[in-house]
C-alpha cells in the first residue's frame, strides 16, 4: 500500500488545485486571472499586465486580430517600416508588424495619428480607457484629446551610455505630454505635476495606471529629462517611476 502513497498525494494534489481554479473561473472576474486571455472589454485588473504579456509572446496575429476587433478602438494596420540602407541604424530601425492609432470612442491623438508595435497599441487602449474613466471621477469630465510626441525615432537611448538602442527605434514606445478634457482644460506634465491640486493627483493616479499595463513607466520622478512628458513603452526591461 505504501507504493500508492506518492501517486494517490499527487493526484490528490491535482485534483485540488484543478477545484481551485475552476472555483477560481467561476467566481473571480477575468482580469484578476494570469492564465485567461486579455479582453479588451474588461477593466483593468491584477492580472491584466501579465494578460498582456502572453498576448506579445504570441503569434503577431493574435494581438493583430485583438486590436482589429476592439470595439471603438480607432486603429489600422501600419505599412512595415524599414530603417535607414545606411548609418547607425541599419538593419535596427523600423517594424514588420504594428498598428496605425488615430484614438478610440471619442478620444484623439494630437498632433496625429500614431504608430506603434501592437502590443503598445493595445496597451494603450487600456490605458487611455482608464485616464478617461479617472477624469470623469475627479472631474465629471471625459478624456478628449492625448498630446504626444511621438512613437518612431531611430535612435539610442538618450542619457544612457550603454548604447542601447532607444524602444522608440522600433516604434515600441511612445512619449505623452498632456491631457485634454471635454471641457478644454488641458493637465500638462510639465506644468502640473509639481503642483499641489487636484491636476497633480491626477497625472499620478494616470502614471499609476500605466505601470498596470505598459512594462515601462517613467515620468518626471525619474529624472529631470523626462520634466514635460510620460515615457511608455512595451520593451524588456520593467520600470515604474
């Protein structure tokens, strides 16, 4: 009888955890649980990041298909962008598979359309979705526009003597600048986030939403290059700041 005891404790040992998660299923919402797929009509939960992450270990098409499928997201598939035949950049720059971002609902990008690698695009829908749900909180009024400045650049890290090639080469990061309600009050990064009002709460409760989606996360509490904007991007690397 001895013999049966590590079989009969391991299927034991399964046949709970296989009860836990179909408990699990059944009664906690998608976006606290790792192993079921990102849906893009859920809100932001404790497992969205990591939903997010198997999304971009997979196939392109899987995000590819998410994104074309996302209800009210404004966003097309970008043509493949090759960096230049010459120079530092050769054969680094530039994207195969990406998307074009315009906004979503009733939010634009400004001055324009952006582009960016797909698993960024989606996280931005996330994210942009949870700034404008913010904003009605604090002050009954929705997101209306995003000012950024830009996604592509072909270039190295800038204050880094590593060397690295900057997320931005690939158009893998993006950097926004300020905020635009329905209203016309405008929130900027440079102007408000070292003030003492509710602007400045608010830049920081939209930063702590993006550490919940993007991999990086750096504004101005990480160093003074990054006084008038929020650096995001979807690279190997993990930062919060």
């Amino acid at each position: 009888m001895s013999g049966w005891k590590g079989p009969l404790i391991w299927i034991a040992t399964a046949a709970i955890f296989a009860g836990g998660a179909y408990l699990a299923d059944k009664h906690i919402p998608g976006e606290h649980l790792p192993w079921k797929e990102l849906d893009t009509s859920r809100p932001l939960g404790k497992a969205t990041k990591s939903q997010i992450l198997r999304m971009a270990l997979s196939p392109p098409e899987v995000c590819m298909d998410l994104a074309r499928d996302t209800a009210g997201f404004e966003t097309i598939p970008s043509d493949p962008k090759e960096g230049p035949s010459t120079g530092d950049g050769k054969d680094v720059c530039g994207w195969e598979v990406a998307r074009l971002v315009y906004g979503q609902d009733d939010i634009v990008l400004t001055p324009g359309e952006a582009n960016m690698k797909c698993p960024l695009s989606v996280s931005t829908y996330l994210w942009t979705r949870e700034i404008d749900r913010l904003a009605q909180e604090r002050y009954g009024e929705g997101l209306a526009k995003m000012h950024h400045m830009g996604t592509y650049s072909c270039r190295r890290q800038n204050g880094n003597n590593s060397g690295r090639w900057s997320q931005h080469a690939y158009g893998n990061a993006w950097d926004v600048a300020s905020f635009e309600l329905t209203d016309g009050h405008l929130v900027s990064v440079r102007s408000d986030w070292t003030g003492e009002d509710g602007d400045a709460e608010f830049l920081r409760d939209i930063r702590n939403a993006a550490c919940k989606v993007f991999n990086v996360t750096l504004s101005p509490d990480y160093n003074a290059a990054h006084y008038d904007h929020f650096h995001l991007d979807m690279g190997p690397s993990s930062a919060c700041r």
